[in-house]
C-alpha cells in the first residue's frame, strides 16, 4: 500500500514510493518480447494447446475460429501493420520517457511515473520541448547512462562514449521525427490504427513513376518498367485524414499510403527500444543512487547504424482529395523517400493501360 495525502497533490513521500514501484520493474522486455514475436514467421495455431485449448475450454464454439482464420497472406499482412504500430509506439515511447525524465530532473521531488501519467500534451508539444532542451543546455551523458558511471569517467571517458551519447539522441530525434514531420504523417496513420482501424494494409497495389505514357492503344509494354521509380513496392497501408486546424490546409481531406517494409520497421523498433531501455535504466540508477536497491539492466550503448541507414526507400505518397475549409486548392502529391519529399503536379486526368510484353 502507498502513503495516502490530504491534498490533491502528491506527496515527495508517495512520488519516492511510486517511482520505487515504476523504476523496480524491466518493462524494456515488453518491447524485445513484441519484437521477438514478431520476428517469428506468422503460423497457424494449434487450437488443442496451451492457451487456444485453455480460451476454447470457457464454452467458445469451436467453428469460430475455423470460419475466421486467416490465411498466410493475412498473417503477413497483421505482421507488417504490427511492426508499423510498434515502431510508432516506441517512437512515442521514447520521446514522452526522455520528457518526463529531462522534467524531472529539474523538478526535484517529484515523480517520473507522474509526469509520465499526467502528461496530455500532444507529439506537437513534446517534440518542441525536447528541442529547446538541446537549444539551451546540450545533452546530458546521465539521460543514456548510470550518473556514477558518467562521474567515474568524467576526466577519461571511452573513445566510444561521446558517439554512443550521440548516437542515442540521434534516434531521440528520430523518434521526434515520426511523431512531427513536414513528410507524410506516419502517427496519424498510427492513430487510425489505435482508434477503430480506420486504414486499409494491402499486399496488391505498385505505384511507379514513368517517364513514358502510355501508347496510343492504351497499351504500356512492361520494359517501360525497367527505368521505373517505384513508390509503392511492398506491403502497404492507406488511411485517410481530415488535417486539422494547426495545418495550412485545415479542413482538407487526404489519403496517404505508406510502404510497410517490415525488416527495416523492426530494425528501427530495436534500435529504439534500446534507447528507450537506456534512458529508463540510468533514469533508475539515479531514483536509487545509495540505497542499495537492485535496477533493471542497463542494455549497452548503441553504436550504429544511423536512422538514415533504414530508410533507403520510397516511404510512400499522399493526395489532397478536396480543398481546405478556409478556400485553395488542395495540397500537391506528395512523395517521400529517403532523400526528402518531393511534390508532384497532376497535370491532366487519369487513364487506364494494359501492360503487355516489350
């Protein structure tokens, strides 16, 4: 049980009780758990073992899972849109962890689990914040690293130290960046997945830049593909968004569909839970400092690769569909790749072709 307060307000008393309760956990393993999970290739389940026997033996009807398990396509399809939606929660993760940290440390008394609690600002909010942070003091070794370890090496630090700090707030950024981007707005897709799964993943769409148009006969032969830019060429998601009124275009319905690489999406959500397993682990080490308390295990300090390093494709493209509310045009195709983004006019209407060999 916690000490209980008079006042609305906790305690210093009750926030050291919670964060001896929050920072005695490992929760970095629910990340690496989920990873793993989905680093396993999706497979029919034995409905006579373990769990599934143990759901069917509350009175479910067994037909129930026959009539509505999915195939192997399907499965490939939850794993790419799992490993989206994971990335994205650990970019959120990561970012809302190094705030509520980076506040607490200038607000003794009080409690990480708290901040983490209370705070409702949005991704707009946290990532300026963070960004004044580095803007007004630089990065601190202790937010990635045990404080006594940071002090034990004050005077010869390892050659590696200073990248591995740099290296960590490199994908602290990149966390921000899939948060709050002028690209194509990876979270908002991750918000029509928590809230009612208001998208559409698809293993059956290719969308590529030509330069040759179509013949007279409505015909394009398929060597037309060889010098191709190809924007759409994996799995994929689409959603649809009304932008809101922080934006130019408020009002303006859009779609926006996303290439779901679901290696690369995994290799970034490791990277990131390693950070994020960082930050908690030395935000730990110093809520126990002298009171010889047990902490959860610091995972190392990450060396490599850059976020660049995972994002050598076409990240996807989006399409005003109708004018803002306030009047205009509706905003340009947007594609985005590695490189940056880049707008695309349409010049004229749509139309169809055949693909047909040559």
């Amino acid at each position: 049980m916690y000490p209980t307060s008079e006042s609305p307000d906790l305690t210093p008393e009750q926030c050291v009780a919670l964060d001896d309760t929050l920072f005695g956990s490992n929760p970095a393993s629910y990340w690496r758990a989920r990873i793993d999970q989905l680093l396993r290739a999706p497979a029919p389940v034995d409905y006579t073992m373990g769990l599934a026997a143990e759901v069917l033996e509350l009175g479910l009807d067994p037909r129930m899972l026959a009539l509505t398990e999915p195939g192997q396509d399907e499965r490939e399809l939850q794993r790419a849109l799992d490993a989206f939606a994971l990335r994205q929660h650990l970019a959120e993760a990561l970012v809302r962890l190094v705030h509520a940290v980076i506040t607490a440390a200038g607000a003794p008394r009080s409690s990480v689990w708290a901040l983490l609690t209370s705070n409702r600002d949005d991704g707009a909010a946290l990532v300026k914040a963070l960004r004044s942070y580095q803007e007004d003091g630089g990065i601190s070794a202790t937010l990635f690293m045990p404080p006594d370890e940071v002090r034990s090496m004050a005077d010869n630090p390892p050659d590696e130290v200073l990248p591995a700090v740099r290296m960590h707030w490199l994908w602290v950024q990149r966390a921000m960046q899939l948060l709050v981007t002028e690209g194509l707005d990876a979270n908002a897709g991750n918000n029509k997945i928590k809230h009612g799964l208001a998208v559409r993943p698809r293993n059956d769409l290719r969308v590529s830049f030509l330069t040759r148009a179509p013949n007279p006969d409505g015909t394009i032969p398929v060597s037309a593909f060889d010098g191709a830019i190809d924007i759409i060429d994996a799995t994929s998601v689409e959603f649809l968004e009304r932008l809101g009124n922080r934006h130019s275009h408020a009002g303006s319905w859009e779609i926006t569909t996303l290439n779901l690489r679901a290696a690369p999406l995994l290799g970034e959500a490791l990277v990131l839970s390693t950070v994020w397993a960082s930050v908690f682990a030395s935000a730990a080490a110093n809520h126990f400092a002298g009171r010889g308390r047990s902490v959860p295990k610091h995972p190392g300090l990450v060396l490599g690769p850059k976020p660049d390093a995972f994002v050598r494709k076409a990240v996807g493209y989006r399409q005003g569909l109708t004018t803002p509310t306030g009047g205009g045009v509706p905003r340009d195709l947007t594609v985005e790749t590695g490189q940056g983004v880049v707008g695309l006019t349409v010049t004229g209407p749509g139309a169809s072709a055949v693909i047909v060999d040559g």
